[in-house]
C-alpha cells in the first residue's frame, strides 16, 4: 500500500507509541470504524490486523448481530429482517448489503440451511426445466459470485448423502453446515443421521470445492424413545453437537466418534417445543439454556471421560418478567399452545451468549450477559409460528487492506 510521506499528518507524541497507538485502537467500537483507521498508514495497519490485538478487540467488541431471515411464510422467499444499528453500521448494510436469496425476478424460492460469519448456505428452487441452484452467498458482498457447488451433490443432498447398507434403517433428519470458522465459499459440510434398532450413527460429506470425502462413524446405543427429528446442530471446537429430548448427541467430525451427554437432571426438551437450546459464548465453552415458564436457566457442560460425556453447572438463572421488564407481558405463559397458553421457543444466535425468543407470533433479541431484550419482529396471523430462523452477524475478522511491501 503507498501512500504520499509529504501529506501525512503529524501525530501527537502519543500516537508514536505503539503501545498507547493500540490502546486507542481499542476503544473503537466498531470493526468497519478499525478497518477505516487501518488506512492512516502502514503502521497502523498493522498493528490494527495483528492476531493478538484482533483477539483483545473481539472480546471488548464481539460482531454485532445484523438481523436474521425468517422462514415464516411458505412459498416464499426467506425474509432478511434487519435489527436496528448504529448510523455506521446502517449506511453499511443500506449500501452493500443484498439479502435476497432468490432471483431477482421473484419467481424463485429458496432455503436456507446455515448461517454462519457473514455466509448462508441456501438452495435456490427455480422454475423447471431450470435445474436447482445450490450454493454459498456473501450478501455484505454481493460483488462475490461464487459459482454453484458441483452438481453431482444435487442427488447427495435429496439423498442425504447415506446408503448405509442394504439393512433397514431410519433415516434421521440431518444438517448442513458451514465450516467452524467461516471457510470459503466452496466448502460445507453435511451430517445425517441414521438408526437400526437401538443403534445409531452418522454420515458426513465433507465438500471442499470440487472434492468431496463421504466418511461414516461407528455406532452407539441410544435410549428406546429417541427422537425422530433433532434440532440443529452447533460446532464447537471441531465437534457437532445436537438436541435429543434427554441427551445431546456429540460428533467429533475429525475422529467420527459419537457420544451422549445427558442433560441435567430435570431438564428434558419437550415435543414440538423449542424450550431448549445450545450456545456458545466465544471460547469459554458449551452452555445449555432452558426455559421453564419464564424462567431461564444457563448451564455450563464440563466434558469429562465419564460414562455420561460430561457433567453440568448451573451458571446463571433469570426471570424473563423480572430481567426485561414490560417487554414480555405478564399474561403470557409458556406451555401448549394448544390449552391456549403462549406459544414460546428459544432460537440461538451463533456465539455471543444471545437468543432469538418466539412469543406467541413475537419475536424478542435477547442479549443474555447484557440483560438488555427488544422487541424485533411481529409475525402475520397466517404466518408459520415454528419457521427456521438464521441470525445473521457482523464478518470476522475484518477484512484489511493488503500491504504492497514491508518497510515503512
């Protein structure tokens, strides 16, 4: 990167001292604020894209939950509903962001089946005879057309990519992932899960451009009652997890070994109720939220060797009345909606310690370790009240300008 010696500004002493220089940097309070001071010069630059400063920042500044799509209405387009931002941030997502899916003509639909540091993974069901489109999109880049995965994953997604054997088996509802970290725009994941008996295990398809490697785990013997469908899964630390009623099913993607975490005693998800769900809060580990009434409890999961995959400490515990003040009413309570009381779910928000909560047809962002709720989005009486949510956030790290040369 040049720049002209002769125009830059002269900086107070303090500025000369990269210790204090990085101090300031700091207290910025927005990565596209960071990226902008990282043009000033060379040194700035880098000491704003060093890895070690980049990690200081993330933890005062975690990336900012930019809105969610919502699948609440069929046979159309998935909804991107934008949370209210700082002007900054706002001129941002008014000027770059595309969030539409589908062909700009309407006429397509489309699915969503991750999100993940500014990428969705989404299918595009055009008019026949068009063939479907499956793909990865950047809509804060909308310049960035990656092409369409390779077709012949086409019959591995309808398929779910399992041919077990020529036994009987139940093919259990599996999931499609981004790769932990973000990846590129060519790379995803597919997990599906299947039982025989009291036996289950897991196929992964594991896409990286235009190669694949499909790989199959042992078995593991799994409670009479499990579920037929699953909630999806979170990636914490090159392992997938994903909520049973009693248990959480742990796969670790590198070795292909299954696990069951029991969940702590007292706590069982309930049918067709999102009541539980999986957060991580950065590295500080696996939490477990639960929502009893209008209570929410947040545990921490410890894995250890034991026969049980780990064990359970309660770490938090707050009154959604007491904690949010008027933001849900007093009337509402959480059970069956079909005895008339509120219909009430948890959605995550990938790993800030936040939640998307479904009241009735209301839905709430919640910030657990700040405390803070708002009232985003209210659905039509027609809309679907169990739809998919995908929370969309703020990329990390900050993309920089590149450097032409070393020296200043």
């Amino acid at each position: 990167m040049e720049e002209d010696e002769a125009m830059r500004p002269s900086s107070p002493a303090a500025l000369a001292d990269d210790d204090l220089l990085g101090e300031i940097l700091l207290r910025l309070d927005f990565p596209t604020t960071l990226v902008c001071a990282s043009l000033v010069s060379r040194r700035w630059l880098r000491l704003a894209s060093d890895p070690a400063f980049l990690r200081r920042f993330r933890r005062l500044h975690p990336p900012r939950l930019l809105g969610f799509h919502h699948t609440a209405r069929r046979d159309e387009q998935p909804e991107f509903v934008p949370l209210p931002q700082p002007p900054e941030l706002a001129r941002v997502l008014r000027r770059r962001g595309r969030f539409r899916l589908g062909a700009a003509s309407g006429t397509d639909s489309a699915v969503v089946f991750d999100c993940r540091n500014g990428r969705l993974l989404r299918a595009e069901f055009p008019p026949p005879p068009t063939p479907l489109r499956f793909g990865v999109v950047t809509p804060l880049q909308p310049a960035r057309q990656p092409p369409d995965l390779p077709p012949i994953l086409h019959s591995q997604l309808h398929q779910r990519g399992v041919e077990v054997s020529n036994d009987a088996c139940l093919l259990l509802p599996g999931c499609m992932l981004l790769p932990e970290d973000g990846g590129d725009d060519r790379s995803y994941t597919l997990v599906v899960l299947a039982r025989r008996g009291s036996e289950l295990f897991a196929r992964a398809v594991f896409v990286r451009g235009e190669s694949n490697e499909i790989r199959t785990s042992g078995s593991i013997q799994v409670p009479e009652h499990w579920p037929k469908k699953m909630r999806s899964g979170l990636l914490f630390h090159g392992d997938l997890y994903m909520l049973g009623m009693q248990h959480i099913l742990r796969l670790s993607l590198e070795s292909m070994s299954l696990f069951l975490i029991k969940l702590p005693d007292g706590v069982e998800q309930l049918p067709c109720m999102g009541n539980l769900e999986l957060l991580r809060e950065g590295d500080s580990g696996l939490h477990l939220v639960h929502l009893k009434g209008f209570q929410i409890h947040v545990w921490l999961c410890v894995i250890d060797g034991s026969d049980n995959g780990g064990h359970w400490e309660l770490v938090d515990t707050m009154s959604l009345h007491q904690s949010f003040g008027q933001v849900v009413r007093s009337d509402w309570e959480s059970g069956d909606p079909s005895v008339g009381d509120a219909f009430v779910s948890l959605r995550r928000v990938e790993d800030n310690a936040e939640l998307l909560l479904i009241v009735d047809r209301v839905i709430f962002h919640i910030h657990i370790k700040n405390r803070t709720a708002s009232k985003v989005f209210e659905m039509k009486p027609e809309d679907d009240i169990c739809s998919e949510l995908y929370p969309f956030m703020m990329i990390w790290p900050p993309t920089f300008p590149a450097l032409n040369y070393d020296h200043d």
